[in-house]
C-alpha cells in the first residue's frame, strides 16, 4: 500500500474532471519539509511556528528564526511557505512567558491575543518572517482572528516593521501575501468584511469545531460530542468559502479535517483551492482526489446542506465513499 502510494507523490493533485485542488503540508519543525517534498506537497500551507518557541528557557531571537524560517522557504525551491504567527496558549504553554493559570484557557489568552499584548515579541517574529520573504516564496497569517480591528492592528505592526527594515536597508518582500485563519466563529460571520482586508483565508477546522459547539478538544469526557461533521460546522464552511468568492480571495482548509478523506467530498463540492494537511495524510488524500469527480461532489454537497444531523451526514459521506471500495 505504502509503495503503491509514493507512484502517486508526483502526479498532479486533480480530480477526474480535471479540478486542480493543491495538496500541501502542515508542518510543526523544519525536519518535516524533506518528508512533505517526498510526499508530493506542492507547499507548506501551515507552519507551526510555535514550536520555535516551546520546550526552551526564552524565545527564540529574530536571527535565529530568520534562519529557520529562510532555509524551510529555500528547501521548498520557490514552492509558497505560509508561515502562521505564533499561537500559544490554550493547551500549548511556555514556562518563560509567566501566562496566568486561566480556568478556559482556549477562550483566553490565545495567538493573536498575546501578539497584540506583547507587541516586542510580535515584532520580532515579524522582522524574522518579513526578512525571510526575500530568499523565498512565503506568506503569512494570523491565527485565531476573531474580529477585524485585530487584522487591522497586526497589520499596523507589520507595516511599521516594513518601515524599520527600509530605513535599516533591509531587503524583504513587500508584497508578501498575508492571509488569516478563519477558526473562530465570530469570523465566519464577518467573513466578507474580513476579506476585504486579507489577501486569503484558511480554515482552521479543529478550532472551529470546538467552538461552534462548545466542545473543549482537549476534554476527554465530552470527545464524543466533538463532531466535525455537526451541520453547523457545514454551514459555517460554506459562509465562508461564499464570502471568499465574493471578494475574489482563495479559501485553503488547514485542521485536520483536510487530512480526513471522508471530508473530501464537501471540500471539493466548496471548491476549496488548497488543503494543508499532516505529512503522513497527503498521499491518501491524493490517492482518493484522482478518484473523485468535483461535478458530483458539488450535487453531494448541496444534498449534505440540508441534513439536520451529524449522523445523516455521516450516513450519506459513507454511503458516497462506497463506490472506492
Ligand atoms: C486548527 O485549529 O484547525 C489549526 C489548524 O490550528 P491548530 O491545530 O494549530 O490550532
Ligand atoms: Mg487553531
């Protein structure tokens, strides 16, 4: 099986009727990008830069992940690298940056959250990623955007980086593209305000699950209730590809959702451009989007938006997926 998988790294990731939908890979650390080339990614569509900062006494300086984030773009020989800013707190701590105990810490403080409180920290990464633009092709974007004053906020910090690197005579691409998660719900309902001001979207469904539901994804007791094919979350996965196509901007689904082949359906039925997903999934998900004709996806898709229930929804992918067996 595993043999018969890798014949397919190098084929092109489109589906019967001919629909391009680019598979690339989530990764963690620098280590991962030789395994996501050899998997066949066409990219890195979500790097996890916190783990640059995590298992560690202070974090890391703007050289040393100007460094990192400089030779993943250059492994990648031009393929986009889409750099996600720091996103610690909820169930990822760091010891050095003295976080209160929180009772919800995923409803806390979060991502962005701490970016826009603790701005020298921010602005560092920005330095070290806007720097790193110049040796290759990478995009950037925010992790857990709930409202639009917090794009516009991150934005003035970038842009006033941009005039500290031009007065320093610092080379740096200006026209990096910077793009957000959509993970909270709260975005999903601005979503065609949101992007008038983000060059893309994608989506972050192990977030969104757990919030439109009010499922901790940690909590164990309550995992059963963690449903990703909830009819919510379907809703709020077509507003959101329907306000991207509105403006004009590409939508890419990063959770692992992405990596779930029985997701493939609604993905190509949303035209999704982009699915990011972990290493080791790419090849599965190619193997089954060369089987799969987006024309039908498209008249599944309309059939799952009316289901009421996590369980008809579930019933119908199944029975969709009989034909690969
Ligand atoms: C997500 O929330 O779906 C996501 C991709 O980000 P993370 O799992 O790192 O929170
Ligand atoms: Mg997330």
């Amino acid at each position: 099986q595993k043999e018969r998988l890798q014949q397919i790294a190098d084929i092109a990731p489109v589906t019967v009727d001919q629909k391009l939908v680019r598979l690339a890979a989530n990764i963690n650390t620098e280590k991962e990008v030789e395994h996501a080339l050899r998997s066949g990614a066409l990219g890195v569509g979500l790097f996890r830069t916190e783990f640059l900062y995590m298992d560690r006494d202070s974090a890391p300086s703007e050289e040393e992940q100007f460094d990192v984030y400089r030779r993943v773009a250059e492994k990648l020989g031009g393929k986009p690298l889409i750099i996600r800013t720091l996103d610690i707190g909820g169930d990822k701590r760091l010891d050095y940056m003295a976080l209160a105990k929180e009772d919800n810490p995923f409803l806390g403080y979060r991502a962005i959250r701490i970016s826009l409180d603790r701005t020298e920290l921010f602005r560092t990464q920005l330095r070290a990623v806007l720097r790193a633009s110049h040796y290759g092709n990478i995009k950037m974007m925010y992790p857990m955007i709930a409202s639009l004053e917090e794009v516009r906020a991150a934005n003035a910090h970038l842009d006033s980086v941009k005039r500290e690197l031009t007065a320093e005579g610092i080379p740096y691409n200006a026209a990096m593209e910077v793009g957000i998660t959509i993970e909270v719900p709260a975005a999903v309902m601005i979503a065609d305000a949101l992007a008038k001001e983000a060059a893309f979207f994608s989506i972050g469904t192990n977030d969104l699950v757990q919030y439109v539901l009010a499922v901790d994804r940690m909590n164990e007791t309550i995992a059963h209730l963690y449903e990703p094919f909830h009819p919510a979350v379907l809703r709020l996965l077509n507003m959101t590809v329907e306000a991207a196509k509105n403006a004009g901007i590409p939508v890419a689904v990063c959770g692992e959702l992405a990596g779930d082949v029985k997701a493939l359906p609604i993905w190509l039925g949303l035209g999704i451009e982009e699915l990011s997903i972990s290493v080791q999934s790419i090849l599965q998900v190619k193997d089954r989007l060369l089987q799969s004709d987006q024309a039908e996806c498209r008249k599944l898709l309309e059939e799952l938006l009316k289901l009421p229930t996590a369980k008809e929804i579930h019933e119908r992918l199944s029975e969709a997926e009989r034909q690969y067996s």
